[in-house]
C-alpha cells in the first residue's frame, strides 16, 4: 500500500462527512450555508444547491475511496485513516456551524 492512498482515504472521509449535512437539508428543502453563498460558507444557499454541492462530495469521497488503491473495509488501517478523516471533517463542521446555530 503506497501512503498516498492513506492520504486518499483521510481526505475521502472528509468529502464524506461534508457530503450529509448539505444532502440532507437540501433535500428537506431548507436553506443552507455553503461555499457558493454571500458571503462563502455564511450565507444560505437554496435546498437545490444543498442538494448538488452534497451529491458532488458524494462523488468525491467516491473517486477517493473507492477509486484510489484498493480500499479494504477489513484492514484496520484502512479504516482507522478514513474514520480519523471523518472525524476530523465532523469537528469541523461542528464548530463552524456551531457558530451559526449556538452549538459552540
């Protein structure tokens, strides 16, 4: 396994985590902040680009997964690199739309 597919994984994880929130309000039909806002990642989008800007991640965290290597949900290693990746992504985004939503 070459370390440019662990760095694939990790940076999979965050398209993936980044993917849920903007899927799932999209499709709820709220509002959202995204970066195609005024201002960027403060403003809200419509439900329709919510929806678009999730599906691309989706496909992004696609490509980098399970395009990348050879991707083993058994290996460990494997694993631990995409959830770190995760979980890195899901305190991010917690904190940045904390600010927007009294979360932190």
């Amino acid at each position: 396994m070459r370390w440019y597919h662990y760095v694939s994984y990790f940076f999979g994880g965050w398209f993936l985590v980044n993917a849920i929130p903007h899927f799932v309000t999209g499709v709820t039909g709220h509002p959202f902040q995204s970066p195609f806002a005024t201002p960027p990642g403060e403003g809200l989008s419509p439900a329709w680009v919510n929806v678009l800007w999730g599906s691309a991640n989706f496909a992004i965290a696609y490509l980098l997964i399970g395009r990348v290597g050879n991707f083993e949900s058994r290996r460990w290693s494997h694993v631990l690199v995409l959830g770190v990746g995760c979980l890195g992504m899901a305190l991010m985004l917690a904190r940045t739309f904390g600010r927007f939503y009294g979360g932190m």
